[in-house]
C-alpha cells in the first residue's frame, strides 16, 4: 500500500498561547483564571479589578464562597440575604463591598457605568436595613486580591490570568459556580473546550 503523507501548514497555535482576546488589565476589566491555575483562592476564579495602575492592582474574587452570611458577621445588618464572598487573601479579615447603588452612597468609587466600590458603609447599612437595597445591588467581600506593581502583568505573561471585558450582570450574579465556565465559553471555541480540563492536569 502506498503511504500517503499529507503535510499541514506551519501553524502558529497553542491552545494556551496566542489565543488570547489581548486586551489589557484595567479598572473595570475581570481577570479569567486560566484552567490549571492553583490555590484555594484563584482555582477557576473571577476577579474583578476594582483598581490598577502604577501602584499596582486590587480587585475581588467573585465566585468563592465563605459559607457565611454577612448579617452573621456585620453588627446591625440585618436580613441581608446574600452570601459573604472571599475577595482575596490580602486582609482577609477586613469587610470590603461593590455596588450599584452609586451616588446613594456618598464617597463610593465608580468602576464602570453601573458599578461602584466602597464607600460610607452606615449609609449601605441604612440602606439595606431599611429596605432600599438588597443583595441583588450589594455583594460583601471578605479580603481582597493585590499585585505589586507588574506583578499581574507577569502573571498574564505567564498565562495564568484571561483579561476580559466585564459584564455587570455576572459581577453581581449569585449563581456564582457556573460564572468561570459562563465566562470562559464567552470568549471562542478554544476557551469553551479548557473548560472540559481537568482542575488537577494528573487527573487526565
């Protein structure tokens, strides 16, 4: 039988290089973790950068649970039925919150059109206390996530992280377990299939 040898053309293709959306880290942006990214903090996380530039980066992991509520852990809140979120390792202690209250709140920070960080936490207090707002408008963080300056960029250098742009209904959802793969198949056909990895590659 003859042998019959059909040569591909040079691609150019690595399922984790080169197929990237290419944008930047920015204020408003969500960080991707990338498949085979480890630690109890960043496996399969969503990160909503809330800050960066020159000094660095801070934002939230969106989609890890603490098990808590925050009326169980924050003094006069009460019926406050959303979920306490673990925004980071950094501060883990420290209650941080994003919004889309805006400038109901005096001092908030805006990130994007709709959504807004931090500010005067008695008036969110009021606010939910009375009955103006909910855990649809405000979502509660345990820590934060940091980066000295560069440090992320490595990282994205590296692979570790997709930068995307944000979508507000998903940074405030509360289906939160299926936000990565929502997110992932989001961005093509490449990243749809990473989605079908394994968390642990020994596990292939």
């Amino acid at each position: 039988m003859k042998k019959v040898i059909v040569k591909m053309k040079s691609l150019d293709f690595d399922i984790f290089r080169g197929q990237k959306p290419g944008l930047k880290p920015a204020k408003g942006r969500i960080l991707i973790a990338e498949p085979f990214l480890q630690g109890p903090y960043f496996n399969r996380s969503i990160v909503f950068l809330t800050e960066h530039g020159d000094d660095g980066a801070v934002g939230f992991v969106l989609n890890k649970s603490s098990d808590l509520y925050p009326d169980e852990v924050i003094e006069d809140l009460f019926n406050f039925k959303g979920e306490l979120y673990v925004g980071g390792p950094v501060s883990a202690n420290t209650l941080y919150f994003i919004h889309t209250l805006g400038d109901k709140v005096p001092d908030a920070v805006q990130i994007t059109d709709s959504l807004y960080w931090g500010g005067d936490f008695e008036v969110i207090k009021n606010l939910v206390n009375t009955g103006l707002a909910d855990h649809t408008q405000v979502k509660f963080f345990a820590g934060y996530s940091g980066w000295a300056p560069g440090q992320l960029e490595g990282e994205i250098d590296e692979n570790s992280w997709i930068v995307a742009d944000v979508d507000a209904d998903m940074i405030m959802d509360e289906d939160v377990d299926h936000i990565w793969k929502q997110a992932m198949e989001s961005l093509g056909t490449v990243f749809k299939a990473w989605t079908n990895f394994p968390e642990n590659p020994a596990y292939n």
